[in-house]
C-alpha cells in the first residue's frame, strides 16, 4: 500500500532522523511508475544529513528508479560541497528555506518552496518528530487526510512516539480528531484513513 499511496504523490517527506536512520529509498516501486517517480524531500535544517554515493536514494535515482533528492535546509546554513555534488548528479540539490538560520524549517515556508518548485502534493511519511510537529495545532491545517497501519506489534519503551504536544493549561481532552474515519482490514494489519477536522 505504501507504493501505491507513494504513487499518487509528487513527493515524499521525511525528516533527517529518518534518514539517517534508515537509509531510506524513497521511491515507489510499483512497476511502471519509472516515468512517474515521487521527488523524495529530506527535512534537514542543519544540513547534517551525510548524503553520500552510496546512500540508498541516491544508488536509486542513479538506476533510474527513483528522482534525485532535495535536502531544505535552513538558510545561512553551510552545506558540505561533496554532498551537494552528489545530490546535484542525480537531479536532486539543497533548497534553502526561511530567512533565519535558528529559526529552524517551518511547514508554510516549505510547502511554499515546494509548491513553487512544481510540487502539488506531499505525501509525508515520517519519522516521530516530523509527524508530532504537522500533527499540532499549529500545522494540523496543512494536512489534507491522515493514512495509519496499525499492525499487531510492540515497539516498546524508547520506540519512536508519535502524539503531537498539549499546549499549555490543555486539559486532558483529545489533541486532534478525525472525521470521515474509514478502518480497512489488510492482513494482520489494520488501515486507518480519515480527514483532521478543521482541514
Ligand atoms: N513506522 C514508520 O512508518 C516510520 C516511518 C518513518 C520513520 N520511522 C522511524 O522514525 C525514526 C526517526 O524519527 P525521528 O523522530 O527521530 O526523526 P524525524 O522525524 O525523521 O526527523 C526529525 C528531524 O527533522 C528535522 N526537522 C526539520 N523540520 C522539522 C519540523 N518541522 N519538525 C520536526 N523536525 C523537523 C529536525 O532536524 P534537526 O534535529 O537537525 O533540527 C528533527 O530533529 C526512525 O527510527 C525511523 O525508522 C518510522
């Protein structure tokens, strides 16, 4: 499922934990989507991300399955030349966001860059603290429909959590809801499908 969804977007988002972590591929392979590749996109305000030949976005973009990534990374920040050569050979490059380096990314001024870039619409997959930040009440309204699998496992203590923050003085009400909920049965798994409120 996460192929097809991937194939239904222009990009694919995930933060630079989620990179460096996994070494993701971020392409779709569902066959005969080599014409139609989503652009990856790696949240990497302080260009930290060590973006290499051998990294597995970029081994794919070469093979011609998958699109060169763009790193955003905040503005007045310094960006490795060797890195930037390798995004640059399979089409990707680093995209400054924002007009302060501290400040760090905020999603207005990314979905703006890369809406300005060609880019309708941004299926964002992770990881915790990416998910935590779009999920709040400050960007839930950036979010069109939420997709989750629950399948039947634990992670654990120090697994990744994702719950968006309480603001302060927030009782213990719901943070978020969705409506329109659809549960789909797929395997063991479970599909969860819906629309925030509010968006
Ligand atoms: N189960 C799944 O479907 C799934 C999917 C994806 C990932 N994951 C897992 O998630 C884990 C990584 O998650 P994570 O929470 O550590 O990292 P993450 O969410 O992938 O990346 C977080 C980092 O992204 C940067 N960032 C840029 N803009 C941000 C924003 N608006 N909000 C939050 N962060 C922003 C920050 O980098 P700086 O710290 O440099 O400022 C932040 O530390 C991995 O273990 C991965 O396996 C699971």
């Amino acid at each position: 499922m996460t192929h097809y969804l991937r194939s239904q977007h222009d990009a694919i988002l995930v933060g630079v934990g989620t990179a460096v972590a996994d070494d993701p591929g971020l392409n779709c392979r569902i066959a005969g989507a080599e014409e139609s590749q989503p652009r990856p996109v790696i949240l990497d305000p302080k260009a930290r991300w060590e973006v290499e030949e051998a990294s597995k976005v970029i081994r794919l973009a070469k093979a011609g399955k998958g699109k060169g990534p763009w790193v955003v990374v905040c503005r007045g920040v310094e960006v490795d030349e060797g890195r930037k050569r390798v995004l640059e050979a399979v089409g990707g490059g680093y995209l400054v966001c924002g007009e302060d380096g501290l400040k760090g990314l905020e999603w207005e001024a990314v979905l703006h860059l890369l809406g300005r870039r060609g880019i309708k619409s941004v299926m964002v997959e992770g990881g915790g603290k990416v998910i935590n930040s779009l999920l709040g009440r400050e960007n839930i309204g950036f979010v069109n429909s939420l997709i989750v699998t629950i399948a039947p496992t634990w992670l654990g203590q120090g697994g990744v959590v994702v719950s968006p923050d309480r603001e302060e003085g927030e009782e213990q009400s719901a943070v978020g809801r969705l409506r329109g909920v659809r549960w789909c049965p797929l395997g063991e798994d479970v599909v969860l499908c819906g629309f925030p409120r509010g968006s």
